[in-house]
C-alpha cells in the first residue's frame, strides 16, 4: 500500500534531506471554493428567501410588490415571474428560481408564484435531510418519484371540457380566466375582462392560436371598465405632417399599401459636390430631386391604393400630395403594428414603388380613425387573411395599466392552453390536498426511507393552501385540518380554501378552476429545480481578471505609450 501512494504522490528531496509531497495548484490564486453538505445548506437558504419574498402575492387576497430599478423605474405587481426578474437576484442557486419562474411563464402563463413556492417548500422540506446527513440523491430520487405520482393523479382528477358546445365551452374558459385574474390587481373587475380574454382567444385562428396576433395598447384616463376589444388591427396615429386633417379618416373596402421606404424630399449625400460651368443647370438639378420624389408619389396613386403605410418617415410633402387626392397616409409605423397589419391584410411589405399589382395590396372591411382618450387610433376592422384582435386598455395610473396588460397576458395564455388541452382541475389548494393526501397514502406502502422524503413532498405541497389562508387573513391549521378531514373521505376531492368566508368549499361548484397544464408543468419545474439545487455540492467562483479593469482605462488613448494624445485617459482625446 505505501508503495502504491508512493507511486500516486511522488516524494521531493529538499536540498536539507527532507522529503515533502509538493503542492498541486489546480485552481489560480484566489478563486473562492465551498464544498460539502454546508454549501447545500446554504443554497437552500438562499432559495428559502426568495420564495420568502413572493410568498404574500399568492391568491385573490394576495399583496402587490412596489419594485424601483437602478434607473428610478417604478413597478406596481403581484406577478412572479415579474416580480422575479425585477428582483436581479445575483446568487447563482436562487437564479434557478427566476429561470423557473420565467419557464412557468412562457409555457403556460399563470402559476408562476405558484411554482416558486412550491419549490421553496420543497428545498426546506429536504434541508432538514441533508442536515441528518442522508445522501442528496435518495432525496432526488424519491421526490422524482414522488412528481411522477402526482402528475399523473392531475391527470386522472381532470375535468375535461372538449364536448360541449361552443356557448358551454366559451363559459367554461371564461371560467379559467376568471380564476387566473381573481389574484391580479384587476380582479375587482374580473367578469368583464375574462370575457374580453375568451372572445380575443377566440377571435384568433382556431389552428394556430397565435399569441403575436393579439395586440394590447394603452391609453392613460377613463376606468378600467372604459377598456374595449377591437376586432382588428388597432395602433396610434403616428407623427403627422401639416394636411393630415384633410385626409380622409374612414374607408370601406379599401386597398392598403405596405411600404419599407421613406416618401420625402431628400437632398444630396453628406460630401456630394457639384461642379456647375453653367448657372442656369442648377435648376436641372432641383428639378431633379423633385421628380424624384414625386414619380414615387405618381406611382403610390396610380397603383389603386387607398392607404399608405410606411415603416420609415412619410414627409409633409407627401402628406399633402396623398390627402389631396382622397388618400390616407401613416408614417413611422412601428414594426410590430406594421407585420400584424401586413399579416392580417395581406399586404406584403415593399422595398420599392415601381410596378405594384393588385396582389401587393392588402384589403379589408373598414378603415376608421377614432379618437380614444387624449389620442387618435387608426383601426382595421374584417382583415381577411389572419384572424386578429387589438386590446385598449384604460386606466387612470400608468402603473395600473402597466399590471393590467401583465394580468391580461396571463389570462389569455391560460385561455389558449385551456383550448389546446381542455382539461380542468380544481383550484383554491383543492388539487394539492388530493395529491398530498393520495402521496401519503402511497408512502405506507413503500419501505425504507424514501417512505419519508415522499411524506415530506406530500408536505410540502399543503404550502399552497396554507399560504392562501396565511395571505386572506384566515386561521391556516383551523382551514387545513378541517381539509384533511374533508379530502379523508371519497367525497372531498374538490374542497379547497374558501377565501371569502375563511373555512372551506366545493371549488369546483364555485367554478374556481384552472387547467390542468399548469398544476403539472408547475410540480415538474418546482421538482427539476429542487433536484438541481440538491445536487449540487461545491460553488467555484474564480477570481476577477486582474486585467480586466487595466485593460479599459490603463493604457493610453489609441494604443499610443502614456505620453501621447490619450494621456493615460483610455480612449479619451488626451489631457495638456
């Protein structure tokens, strides 16, 4: 054995006779390492704490966050995929909060508080192992276990609402919705604006349900109830030249023409020089310029078009030119309006005006100009080729309407998946007492110890429940023990938290329902995330490059020595 250590660490004779085992340097000078079941620890910490942060905005009785950014940006929010990514949280394990949060969030829209949580609980649940000393990976093994277990109970609870008809199906969704908005700063008014999500899902086209076609504009003043649905494409008037009043605001049937050029008078390039011998050839060369112009002009008219829209500046000169001939004009469209009304019309984008056909033009019902607020909006309606919808939302704060469109968007991802996969599940913490009741149960049959990280997974999802009743004000152990109770016999599937009366009800009676897509996307992310954290065991942060700083400011200016034009300033011009 000595041998082979010998052979493994090879001795070093000092120039006195001794022998020492020279020193391996693997890692540079001052890199910051921790390892072992204290690390773990102290990443769920870390984590415990951000879940500590969002805890309080779960549910209709849920508290708003006020975050200020670095730049004096004000947010006003109770989303926690929002919240979470306002938070800029710099630990390296907590950031795995934030990345689920986010994936909750694109995925499927609602539930991002949800699984932050849920993920929380989770890791505090599984510190209490660590710290006894059990090895992280039986803990990961059951708790992957433990999640199959438990998706796959959501997918025996689920309602499905596929058979009915559409009015049934349309009252079902608005249902979810109205779930989905009930915890959101607009709940007050949560029946108008889940039946404003459902009829701009369904306004899409059913096959594609494209988020992108729905657009959401804002304008400050009125109540949220002054909020309406355009069933088109909507933007705000854009930046307008003198003769914009005498065009004409209202078309029917008209032929839209999509520009990607500028229509104004443009003199020479920057350094052009002309040499004249004669004067009397610079009025050819004026005259030059606005033919130019006005052969694009010609060509816009003669192609039938009734409108004109451009991503780049349409100047005064065409202004007047189209509204004296009964056509409307908009320049400086923003992109993304422009492609929804491309998409939507049919009208493809054009890079130039010469030998535009009938098939260039887009078309639609009716073209009106209205005024909403303090601004004017240009509004397509009956678009032919994509389905679309514009939301205009009011408000009397910018803040408000800000968290409006935010609770808005979660609504309309709840409603899309609810139509993709019509499968429901009843909410209020009524669908985490079944699977926490159904994991225990299962958990007596299993030997050894994964029998107690499961029945501490089964914990560790009453959190949900718990915390409704914590945020409303209610008695949590009175409300769980009178849901386990309920949820120990055949009929209590569907109890959850009465947040309202403070004990418990039917949630699926009360139509508090949300699709069962988001419970297992949220326990898969909530569990993946767990397991990472957990399977972590040394942090290497290594040092900052000591260059780094030098290299910016240290040098001279241009790469001259220090006496030349930089000064030692970087790239500045130099100091005398």
């Amino acid at each position: 054995r000595e041998r082979a250590n010998a052979m493994a660490a090879p001795m070093v004779r000092m120039p006195d006779g001794r022998l020492i085992q020279p020193q391996i340097v693997l890692l540079r000078e001052g890199t910051d390492t921790s390892q072992g079941r204290g690390q773990c620890v102290s990443n769920i910490n870390a984590c415990c704490a951000v879940a500590d942060t969002v805890r309080t905005t779960l549910g209709p009785r849920g508290l708003d966050k006020l975050v200020r950014d670095a730049r004096g940006n004000t947010t006003i929010s109770n989303d926690g995929a929002t919240i979470m990514k306002l938070l800029e949280i710099v630990h390296p394990a907590a950031k795995t909060l934030v990345d689920i949060a986010r994936a909750q969030d694109s995925e499927v829209g609602d539930g991002t508080t949800t699984v932050v949580i849920l993920a929380g609980e989770l890791l505090k649940e599984a510190k209490t192992f660590i710290e006894d000393g059990v090895h992280p990976m039986n803990v990961i093994k059951s708790f992957r276990e433990a999640c199959d277990l438990a998706t796959a109970r959501v997918r025996e609870l689920a309602t499905s609402i596929e058979g009915n008809s559409a009015e049934e199906k349309d009252e079902l969704l608005k249902k979810c919705a109205m779930t989905t908005l009930s915890s959101k700063l607009v709940g007050g008014e949560k029946d108008f604006f889940a039946d404003m999500c459902v009829k701009a899902v369904r306004s899409l086209d059913q096959d594609l349900l494209d988020p992108k076609m729905i657009g959401v504009k804002k304008v400050m003043g009125g109540g949220m109830t002054d909020s309406f649905l355009v069933d088109g494409v909507a933007f705000k008037k854009t930046f307008a030249y003198a003769g914009f009043e005498q065009m004409t605001k209202s078309f029917k049937k008209p032929k839209i023409l999509a520009l990607n050029m500028e229509l104004e008078l443009k003199s020479e390039k920057d350094n052009a020089e002309v040499r004249l011998s004669d004067p009397t050839k610079y009025q050819e060369i004026v005259d030059a310029e606005w033919n130019i112009i006005y052969e694009k002009l010609d060509k816009c008219v003669a192609s039938g078009a009734n409108i004109v829209l451009s991503r780049l500046a349409i100047g005064d000169l065409a202004t007047q030119y189209f509204a004296d001939r009964g056509l409307f004009c908009a320049g400086r469209v923003d992109a993304q309006d422009l492609e929804r009304v491309t998409r939507a019309t049919g009208a493809p984008v054009q890079t130039t005006v010469n030998n535009i056909t009938d098939a260039q033009l887009g078309s639609c019902e009716l073209f009106e100009e209205i005024q909403v607020g303090n601004e004017r909006y240009n509004i397509f309606r009956g678009c032919p080729q994509a389905k679309t919808c514009t939301l205009i939302l009011r408000g009397g704060a910018e803040q408000f309407i800000e968290e409006a469109a935010r609770s808005l968007n979660d609504a309309i991802e709840i409603v899309r998946r609810a139509v993709k996969n019509a499968a429901i599940v009843p909410g209020g913490g009524a669908i985490d007492m079944e699977l926490s009741k159904y994991l225990r149960n299962h958990a007596r049959t299993v030997a050894g110890k994964s029998q107690l990280f499961i029945n501490a997974f089964a914990k560790a999802l009453e959190i949900i429940p718990r915390q409704l009743c914590d945020n409303s004000g209610h008695d949590a152990t009175d409300v769980l023990n009178k849901l386990r109770q309920k949820h120990a016999g055949d009929d209590g599937a569907n109890f959850g938290v009465d947040v309202n009366g403070g004990g418990i009800c039917d949630t699926h009676e009360r139509f508090i329902w949300e699709p069962s897509l988001v419970k297992i996307n949220a326990l898969n992310a909530a569990t993946e995330a767990t397991c990472l954290i957990l399977s972590v065991d040394e942090t290497v942060r290594n040092p900052r490059s000591e260059g780094a700083d030098e290299g910016m400011g240290g040098g001279g200016g241009r790469g001259m020595p220090m006496g030349g034009r930089g000064g030692g300033r970087g790239r500045g011009r130099g100091r005398r």
